[in-house]
C-alpha cells in the first residue's frame, strides 16, 4: 500500500471526489493561489480552477454562510476554516442554520456541507488560536462530527464526509499534517460511527481521538514492558458516537481511561465516561479516569503549553489509579 | 375516591396556606363548587371540587402550608364519609424537600447487599473480623468490617460475588480504602478449595460428533486415494515423529468447577445466543498458562529456539479429507466470550472450506481435543515447529477423593507432547499443572 502523509491523503481525497463529482467546491482563506496555510489545497486550482477552488475575504461568517446556501442549491461544498478557532466568526452559521435546516424544513432541505480544518494545539499558538472544539460542535444535534487521526483514515473519512446529506464538521489533527501512514488508492470510505481497536489488549482500556491516541501508543509499549496489556480505542468519530466498541471493550478489561487535549468539563471523556457506566457498571473495578487539558486558556510559553496538555507520564498515573498499582 | 391536592398556581409556587374550608366532611359537592380557600405567596383564591361527591375527609387545618402536589381532602361517595383516608398528606409531585422524612444514612441502607433488617446498624466494636461463623455463612452477605465500617467493593466484584456466592466479609481489600477489587477475588479464589459441588454439577457434555469423518477401510482393501489435505497432514506428521524427540506428560484435572461455571456463562449468555464450550475454557486456560510459563510458547526452527511474544493457539479441527488447525490470535488478550465465538466461527468454516490462509497459517501451540469422542486420553503428535502440544481428553463423571472423601465429580485427563529439544520435563510438569490451576480455579478465566 502506498504510504502517504496525513496532508496528501486528505488532499488526496477531495481531488478525486472533485474529479468524480463536479458539484463538490472548495471555500477557504488562501486556500487557492497561496495553496492554503497549511498547504492542504495546494495544487488544486491549478487542477480545478479558481470558480471550484474559491478563494475568499477574510470572514468566516459570510463564507460560511454562502456555503450553506449552496449546499441548500444542491451543491457540495468544503469548507477550510484556516483554524478551527476562526469557526467562532461563523458559529451562528453553523449551530443556527447548518444543524438545523433539516430539521425546520421537516427534512425537505439538506445541508450537504463540510466543513474542515486544524483543530487543537501543541504548536504554540497561544490561547486564542488554541482550541480544541470536539465537545463543543459535539454538543449540538444536526452536526457529525469526526476526528480522524491516521492518514488512511482521514482520505476514507473525508470521502464519507463529502458524501454525507448533511453538514460534518472535520476536525483534522493539526499538528499531524506531515506523519506518513499506508493509504489506500482509490476510492473507500470510512463510516461514522464507528471507532477503530487500534491496539488490542485485556487488562486496561484507553480511549482518545486525534493526536492523543498515538500518545496512547506510545503509553501502550510502555506498559507493555511491565506486563501490561492496553487496549487503545480511537474514537474517530465523535458524532454519531461507537457505544458498543466501547463498552465490549470495558467489559473485557474492567478498566478505562479516557485522553483528551480538550477542558475536562462538559467535554468527551465526561460523555465516554458517563456512558461506561451505564452501560458497563457492573464490569467496572475501578472509577473511570479523565485525563485532559488544563483548566486555563493554553499558554504560549512552550514549558506551559507542554504542561497544560496531556502527557504521556500525566496517563501511565491515571492507568496506574485505575490498576490499582499505587496500592501494591 | 378522588383526592383533591394543593394546586400549583404558576412557576415559582412551591407551598400553599390552608385558609379556610368552605365544605365539612359529609357535605355534598359538585363539580366546580368551591371547597377550600388557599393563599399563595401572591394571592388568594378557592380550590374547586374536580368532580361531584361527598367531601369524604379533610386531611389539613385550616392556616397549615403544605407543599404543592399534597393531598387535602377526598371525595367520594356519602358511604367512604369519614373512613378509608389515604395514609398520609404526603406530596405526590415535587417533592424536592422532604423535611419530615428522616435522613436516609443508616448503613444498612447503603449495603446494597445486605439483608435488610438482619444486621445491626452498626457492628459492635469487637466484631470479628475475617472469621466466618456458621450464622454468617447462612446470611447472604455478612458485612465483617471492622468498626461497623462499610464493605467497599467494585461493582464488577459485586456481581462476580453475588453470582458465584462469594462471601466477601472473608476477602481482604487492597485497593483504595480497603476497597475489594477484581485482582483480590482471584487471589481468593486461588487459594480456596472449591466447594464440592457433586448434586449440582452438570452431566459431562456431550457434543455432536460433528466432525466425525472416520474413513471406512473398504472390506475387500481396494485402494483409496489420499486427499491432498491428508497427504500434507501425513508428510508433516511424519516429519514431526522422525525429527522431534517427542517426550510426555500427563494429568488428571478437576472439571466440577469448570463445568458449573459453564453452566452459570451459558444461563447467562443463552440471551445474546453464545454457548461457551469446554474447548473455549481449555483454550483460554492454555493461554493464560503460557502467558505465565512462556518457555512453552516457543519454536524449534534450524536448531534455534524462536520466543514468541504473541498467544496464537491452534485448534485441530477434524474436516471431511483431513485435519486442519486454525489459530486465535492473542489468545490471552481475549476474554472467553471473544474465543468463543472465534473459535466457533473458525471452526464452522474450517468445515465449509472457507477458512483463509492467514487463519491456519501460524500459529504458537496447538490443541487437539477429542473430549467430545469418548476418549480416557490420547497422545497428539507435535505441530512443528512449534515447541508442544496439548491433548484433551473426555469429560468423566467419577468418584473422586476430595478432603478425604469419596464424591461424585468430574475428571478430564490431559498430555502434553514436548519437544525435548525445546524443553525439560520440568517445565512441562509445572506448565500443566498451571493449566490444571486455571481449569479447576474457572473463575480465573473470567477474570483474566
């Protein structure tokens, strides 16, 4: 299988969608001529052209909105915000119309918009452009919301996204642009809904999204050298959400700690969290661990920054907790 | 009999005054009369009868607040005048404050297993602890704490209690605050006898001799051609006895344990339709004893000795044509439900033909069981390169000297060929009687 970086796949996928699909459009801030910020559309007006690869004024709002509108006209447009963190300018945009014109409409209108983009942090940008927003677009119905982390997944995802009736807020692992993993050629996708059992393993489950889950990886080969086997679950999808993956996993490991760059507060693991033990409580032998941001916006100084997110030592101490390894 | 209730008269409204009845017990009302006065927290007004009757009974004073949603009065018919009041004016919708109710923090109330009533709030202060009297034993669940203290238990060692009828007074707690957790219930049930249980156990299980393909040897000797399966099966067997200086042991295992425990997963999860088979318990009790002797999970390929870090246990399927021998993957890293059904799907399309290369191609260890042919016991030859191999026989309902006693129970031998190339008598005896632990100790593979 061909390897390619997180950034091809991803470009990768919307190229021969656009090929395949004349009605699928690209809207972003720099996204044309410069090749976008972070080089994921680079190439492509030249492909497609400047009426199908748009570059627009810096407005989040208005760009949005004009998306909407022709998802609404039958089109299939995707959307670059240049961060996530710009998307608060067109947060009216989405909650207000995208997530819920289907449902005011009665399901006559459909709003087959993606909207995609860097999400979270770890290279110092500093607290206004340093959000993790998984929880909170999670929060409202009408939206799917994705986070895929490997390159295969992330070319199968935006496929599934494109193709989806209505909108899927994308939220790329920023800073993983340039890791490399096996994608496949061709056309697949990758349903919603559905987490992947990146590793398997019988005596704890971790569960993350995005860049976390290689952390947990990593923390996984740690643990296996003291003989303990983790299972690590990347969530991929936020919303629809996988309960069953989850929950068979917990029953067979009794254990769980969730990983998350987000707030702790009203945020995903709380939900992953809440959802083991109604489904999974008489598995349970230990309280399920949370381990996420600091409750502060991030911090610029890279010390900070480094401290205010998860670390790989902050989860093998939560693992720890939950194998009741402190006790011993 | 209708009851007539402190109405809530707008958002904010939690209680409403008494202030005056404008009907007697006995008086005839109708529908829409005016029966009491009541004032809110901003106004007055009446309360009016919701259907004709008599005013049975008034259950307040007048100038007494209640909540809203209390009951106030009864109607009914002129004959339940005075009698048959419901128990008490308690509020029936909203009842955020109970200010009457006593504080529900009596200990035995948050026992969610101790019998209710049975026990003494509090343990007096020289209760034994981790001493099991007869009358403790009796109860469902004693709670020998000291001081009174609460039991503290994880849910998943809760129900592994209530459903094998362990008493948990008697196990020691080492997680946070002396909290019972799953690794101490294997540490207790390691080191306990298991209880005889000779009237309840099951009857040795009896599969469909599925797999039965034993060739007819024609009467007359006509020749019959060998299938290709056979042929490899053949070459390698060969190989296998010409190469491998093979030496065994044997053993003798308990199953009463394991075939009540099967039992008890098999009443469980007849609702999602698995059935966990003797094989599956053998299986999964192999690869916990390899996961903890991992000398036997070894190769002998070129004269060196390949360490395997993966579990992958060969099941020999008997097949029209031959014999093949599927792998599950991580063995030890899968719960018994998950070899279970692996097992059962791999072995269906190893009949079909529809296994694919990468399922039978590999593989750690090997079992073959023929426990489901009637066997005392068997020998399997070796599937090289691999280091052994376990044979497992029938399930044997015999006496047995247990304690001192003949009883009634459940035997099932099993051997092991080895490669003594590979490995010593040694490690193979204390291999199996690892297995031997894991099988008669059945709670351990739930718990792995």
């Amino acid at each position: 299988m061909p390897v390619k970086t997180y950034r091809d796949a991803l470009r990768a996928a919307m190229a021969e969608e656009m090929q395949r699909d004349e009605s699928v459009v690209l809207l972003g801030e720099d996204i044309g001529v410069y090749g976008g910020t972070h080089l994921v559309t680079n190439g492509l007006i030249d492909e497609f052209g400047p009426k199908r690869v748009i570059d627009t004024p810096i407005s989040e709002n208005g760009f949005t909105g004009a998306a909407i509108g022709m998802a609404m006209a039958g089109m299939k447009p995707v959307v670059e915000m240049m961060t996530w963190n710009f998307s608060f300018q067109a947060a009216d945009q989405i909650i207000q119309n995208a997530a819920k014109l289907r449902y005011f409409s009665g399901g006559q209108v459909h709003v087959p918009l993606v909207i995609r983009g860097p999400n979270g942090g770890g290279v110092q940008l500093s607290a206004q452009h340093t959000h993790s927003l998984e929880g909170f677009y999670g929060h409202f119905p009408g939206l799917k919301v994705v986070s895929p982390v490997t390159p295969e997944d992330v070319k199968g995802m935006m496929l599934e996204a494109i193709r989806d009736p209505d909108p899927v807020i994308f939220l790329e692992a920023g800073a993983l642009y340039g890791t490399k993993g096996e994608v496949p050629d061709g056309d697949y996708t990758v349903g919603f809904g559905k987490a992947r059992v990146a590793r398997e393993g019988a005596d704890v489950t971790l569960v993350a999204y995005g860049r976390q889950v290689n952390m947990l990886l990593r923390v996984a080969e740690e643990l296996a050298k003291e003989g303990v086997q983790a299972e690590v679950i990347d969530l991929r999808s936020i919303r629809p959400f996988d309960t069953e993956t989850i929950i068979e996993s917990v029953k067979k490991t009794n254990r769980a700690v969730v990983v998350q760059e987000q707030w702790r507060w009203f945020s995903v693991a709380s939900e992953v969290a809440a959802l083991i033990q109604e489904h999974a409580f008489d598995y349970l032998d230990a309280p399920v661990e949370r381990v996420s941001g600091a409750e502060v916006p991030a911090p610029y100084a890279r010390n900070l920054e480094v401290a205010a997110f998860p670390s790989e030592a902050n989860i093998l101490e939560a693992v720890q907790r939950v194998l009741y390894q402190e006790s011993k | 009999m209708a009851e007539v209730i402190m109405p809530k008269m707008g958002d904010a409204m939690e209680e409403g005054t008494l202030l005056k009845w404008l009907k007697n017990p006995g008086d005839e009302v109708a529908e829409g009369d005016p029966i009491a006065e009541i004032e809110t927290d901003k106004v007055t007004l009446e309360i009016e009868a919701a259907e004709s009757g008599f005013l049975t009974n008034t259950l307040v004073e007048e100038g007494d607040t209640v909540p809203i949603g209390t009951t106030v009065a009864t109607i009914g018919g002129e004959d339940e005048v005075g009698k048959g009041a419901p128990e008490s004016a308690k509020p029936v919708a909203e009842a955020d404050e109970e200010p009457e109710e006593p504080a529900a923090d009596a200990p035995a109330a948050e026992e969610a297993e101790a019998p209710a009533g049975d026990e003494p709030a509090e343990q007096p202060e020289t209760a034994p602890v981790q001493v099991a009297t007869a009358e403790q034993e009796a109860s469902a669940e004693p709670v020998a704490r000291a001081d009174g203290e609460r039991l503290r238990a994880s849910p998943l060692v809760k129900r592994l209690a209530s459903e094998h009828s362990i008493d948990l007074g008697q196990v020691n707690g080492s997680g946070p605050g002396g909290r019972i957790v799953k690794a101490d219930i294997a540490d207790f049930v390691s080191g306990k006898t298991p209880a005889p249980k000779a009237a309840a156990a099951a009857t040795p299980q009896q599969e469909p001799a599925q797999a039965a393909s034993a060739a007819k040897v024609p009467a007359e000797g006509a020749s019959v051609e060998i299938s290709k399966m056979k042929q490899r099966t053949g070459e390698r067997m060969a190989e296998s006895k010409r190469d491998i200086p093979h030496f065994y042991v044997s053993t003798v295992v308990d199953m009463s344990a394991a075939l009540d425990f099967r039992k008890q997963s098999n009443a469980s999860l007849e609702e999602s339709g698995g059935k966990v088979s003797v094989n599956d318990l053998v299986v999964k009790a192999t690869a916990l004893a390899l996961a903890d002797n991992p000398t036997i999970n070894r190769s002998y390929v070129n004269d060196q000795l390949l360490q395997h870090d993966s579990i992958d246990i060969n099941i020999a399927v008997a097949v029209d044509g031959g014999l093949i021998a599927p792998f599950i993957p991580a063995a030890d890293q899968k719960s018994l439900g998950a070899i279970s059904r692996l097992a059962k799907d791999l072995g269906t399309r190893a009949r079909e033909g529809g296994l694919k290369p990468n399922e039978y191609q590999g593989g750690t260890f090997t079992i073959s069981n023929l426990g489901m042919f009637d066997v005392d016991e068997f020998i399997a030859v070796i599937n090289p390169p691999q280091a052994a191999i376990l044979a497992v026989a029938s399930v044997r309902e015999q006496p047995l000297v247990r304690d001192g006693r003949v009883v009634v129970g459940h035997q099932m031998k099993i051997t092991l060929a080895a490669d003594h190339r590979a490995l010593d008598g040694a490690e193979v005896a204390t291999f199996l009687q690892s297995v031997k632990h894991y099988l008669e100790h059945p709670m351990l593979l739930a718990l792995s």
